[in-house]
C-alpha cells in the first residue's frame, strides 16, 4: 500500500488548513491588509507546504529507497527522481 493512501486523512488534514491559508491571504490581500500581516500569512502558508513535503518525502524516502526487494537499478531510478523532484522543489 502505497504511502499517500496509508497517510491519506494526514495528508488531506494538512492540504486543507493549507488551502484555508491561502484563502485567508486571498482575503487580506483583497481588504487591503496590513503589510506584516501578509507577510506572517505568506510565511505560514510556506510553513505549511514545507511541512506537507516533509511529510510526504519521508514517506516516500522510508518506502521506496528502503525496500528491500528493490534491485539497485529500481533504487538508482528512484534517487534520481527524488533528486529531480527536490531540485525543482528548492528552485
């Protein structure tokens, strides 16, 4: 069973306080809100992508890179996607 699916209340818990975040910087955005408020809105909602990635990363780092039955080449393939997925993500 696949990571996502095992930790999907988790997860979709998380997308949706991110998602009421960022529906939150949408309203004080278009109410003309304070600077600082913005700013701190902006920074938890960044808080809060990169605790979803952490989270998902971990799990993807602990299932797929650890298998055991997983030959080299099959672990080889998914370092270099992890890898490409990281690289976009630090961009």
């Amino acid at each position: 069973m696949s990571h996502t699916i095992k930790d999907q209340k988790k997860l979709l818990a998380r997308v949706r306080r991110i998602k009421g975040q960022a529906e939150a910087l949408e309203r004080a955005l278009e109410n003309g809100g304070e600077c600082s408020a913005i700013l701190q809105q902006i920074a938890a909602v960044r808080g809060a992508v990169n605790g979803l990635m952490a989270q998902v990363l971990e799990g993807h780092v602990r299932e797929h890179l650890t298998a055991e039955d997983a030959t080299p080449q099959q672990r080889e393939q998914d370092i270099e996607q992890l890898m490409t997925v990281l690289r976009s993500y630090m961009k």
